[in-house]
C-alpha cells in the first residue's frame, strides 16, 4: 500500500465476437456461461503484450501480468523474455480475469417486437409508457467507447418522450 501512488493499472478492451447466455439455476441465481474464443484471445493478448510495453516505456520497475498464473518482470530481468513467457502462459478460458465495460445490445431498437426490445422511439413494445435511454439500444456493441452514441440516443429519446402526448 505505501507504493500505491506508484502503481498503474491498464486494461485491454477488445471488441469480442462471440456470444455467450445467462441462465438460473435451480435456486434462481444466475449462471453465465461465455467462453474467450481463440480469435478474442489473440487480440486480447496482443492488447496485454502492448500495455505492458506502455508501462515498460514509462519506467515501470514491476509489471504483473493479469494471468492468474504470477507472471511478473522486476527491473533489470530481461523484458523481452518477460513478454514471451506472458505469450507462452496463452490465455486459457478461465486463466485470467474477464469483465465487461461497457453493456450494449441487450434492449436493441428495433422496427418490429421481433427485431428489437423497443421501438424506434425508445419505448418499449411490451410495456407502454416504458423508456430505455441508453447503450442498451444499440444492435450490438461498438467496439469502441460509446459515450457520445449513447448521449444523441438519449437525447432522440429524450424529444419523443417530451411530444409524447400525455396519459397516453
């Protein structure tokens, strides 16, 4: 903890491409099932090999790498050779940590109640009244931030909802 004013963190976000579901369990607690493909993972190693050279270029003294096997360079081991053992470990499903940024996709737009969640307006087909503002619209995820997508669909939304008539 005395280092922590030293100490940087970086991610890697890539855009995956495969897909994966949630479901209950028998007590009614989620269950996810998602596998890393081997096309994700070499674009995520890549995005790993890359950060660590960011982080070796800026003068870091200690890098760790985010397998969950404990792969770490200090200063003065040979760097090189540090980023082929990291490469070497692969990335095996269930070796590293994967989390989500950024959820788009899950209430898309769409013309029809078979094409999307909710209507081109942003209300919902099931439930009148019912507003989804935000990346949950999008057909699928960008791959990059969506924070400027996600603002001119909330402001789409934002003017049907205000012409909208009322108690309607």
């Amino acid at each position: 903890m005395a280092d922590m004013a030293y100490q940087g963190n970086l991610i890697i976000l890539t855009r995956d491409t495969g897909s994966g579901r949630v479901r209950l369990n028998k007590r009614g607690e989620p269950l996810v099932d998602y596998r890393v493909s081997a096309y994700d993972q070499r674009h995520v190693m890549q995005g790993i090999l890359a950060a660590m050279r960011v982080q070796h270029a800026g003068g870091a003294t200690e890098i760790t790498a985010p397998h969950s096997a404990y792969l770490q360079w200090h200063s003065g081991d040979d760097f090189e050779a540090f980023l082929r053992r990291v490469e070497a470990a692969k990335l095996p499903n269930g070796g590293y940590g994967v989390f989500s940024a950024h959820q788009m996709g899950t209430a898309r737009i769409g013309g029809t109640p078979a094409l999307g969640a909710v209507k081109p307006s942003g209300e919902t087909w099931e439930v009148r009244g019912l507003y989804v503002a935000d990346g949950s619209l999008f057909p699928t995820a960008s791959g990059v931030n969506p924070m400027v997508t996600i603002m001119g669909l909330a402001h789409h939304v934002a003017q049907g909802m205000k012409a909208a008539p009322v108690g309607v």
